[in-house]
C-alpha cells in the first residue's frame, strides 16, 4: 500500500519568481517502487486566434533554455487553479481567463463548488532546481487559457518573455521543448473548426476541444501521433 505526506516547503521558488517560496506545496509518496518527493505545479498554454489561425503562447525559459508553458508550484492556501491563474501573470502580466478541462457534471444538490479541471494531470522527473535541491518529481497540471488584453496590475514586468507559435513555427523551431510542442500541435489541431464566438468564450471552447480530442481519440494510432487539421 502507498502512503503519502503533504508538507509545506520554505525552499525558494521554483523559478527564482516566486520570493520565499513559502508554502509550496510537496508530497512525499512512499509506494511500491520506493520514496520520491512529488511537488504539485500547475502550468497554463495560452490560446489566441490571430489573423492567420490559432496560436499557442509559451515563455521564454532562461534557465532550461527552452520555451516552455508558464508554470510554477503551488503557494499558501493556493488551489492548483489559482496558482496556474498567477503564474501567467507573474510570467506573462497577462490575464489567464482559463478553458474548463472535460470533467463529469455534478449532481443536482451538491453542495461544493466546481474549479476548472486541469486538462492533462502528469508526472515527470525534474532535476535539482531553486525550489529542491535534489532530483524529484513534478506532479503537473496542465491547463489550457485564454488571455485578457491588458496587465492586471500596471507597472508590473514579467518575468519572462512570452512568444506565441503558430502550427508552423512549433514545427520547426528548436527552441520549443519537446513535450510542450507534441501537446501544443494536438491543441492547434483540436481549435481547427473552432466557432468565431470561441475565440472570446472559455466555456464554449472547452466544449469545442473536448469534442475534436474525444474525435481524435478514436481514430487509428499512427494519426493520433501527427494530429492535422481535416476541418
């Protein structure tokens, strides 16, 4: 059986943006194959249609020297959404106005309130970094986002610089990490035939999305892996 402690780290943050780091959250998972420590983070590819298609947005990563998604892990009495809201801002100074993830309806009466669901929930190995001195793991939830048009505090410099990649540019440029382009390229292909209203309209996105992925789910493997736009 696999237990696991959630603790609050006071390491710095993970990317040298987040000041003391107090309050990120760790697990330390005890399981089969032996003890790791696992760190929830949240990271958000941002959407936009521009004149020629739609586009991903991604930062500029001076430490691994790659584009990657705006991301970073949790603070204090942060939920995983709230953290993927922030760290945009804080990387970006954009406003991160996040598209739902597919997620079961509840039922009628429940008393809880829904958070949008992380479209993606994954675990990878991360190297010794601000945040752990040691190797680790980051327990990831990936979000999806559209942005708001203007800083939500003015004076505020970004940590990071964001570019926005369309079908082609992920393609061919080296300097997009492999992992975010793969989901990337299947994000574009799933906004092909995406409504004009989407463009502005989180919820009505995710519906789309959540359809092209359950379409491209079912089709034959080797068309999973180079997904195109047949809208």
């Amino acid at each position: 059986m696999a237990h696991a402690k959630v603790t609050e780290s006071t390491r710095p943050g993970a990317h040298g943006h987040l000041g003391s780091g107090v309050g990120a959250l760790t697990v330390d998972w005890t399981g089969t194959s032996g003890s790791a420590t696992r760190e929830v983070t949240a990271s958000t590819m941002l959407l936009r249609r521009a004149e020629d298609g739609w586009q991903v947005g991604l930062v500029w990563h001076e430490r691994l020297q790659c584009h990657v998604p705006a991301g970073g892990h949790l603070e204090a009495g942060e939920g995983v959404e709230g953290a993927a809201r922030r760290e945009v801002w804080e990387e970006t100074g954009l406003t991160a106005r996040l598209i739902p993830g597919p997620a079961a309806p509840l039922p009628d009466g429940f008393p809880h309130l829904p958070v949008p669901a992380a479209w993606w929930i994954t675990e990878g190995q991360a190297g010794a970094d601000g945040h752990t001195r040691t190797r680790h793991v980051h327990l990831d939830h990936i979000y999806l986002a559209l942005v708001g048009t203007a800083p939500r505090t003015l004076g505020h410099i970004p940590d990071h610089q964001l570019n926005w990649f369309s079908r082609t540019r992920l393609e061919t440029d080296p300097s997009v990490s492999p992992d975010s382009r793969l989901l990337a390229l299947h994000v574009l292909a799933w906004l092909c035939g995406a409504p004009a209203a989407a463009e502005d309209d989180p919820g009505l996105l995710a519906v789309h999305l959540a359809e092209r992925a359950k379409q491209q789910h079912h089709q034959p493997r080797e068309d999973r892996a180079h997904p195109a736009c047949d809208a």
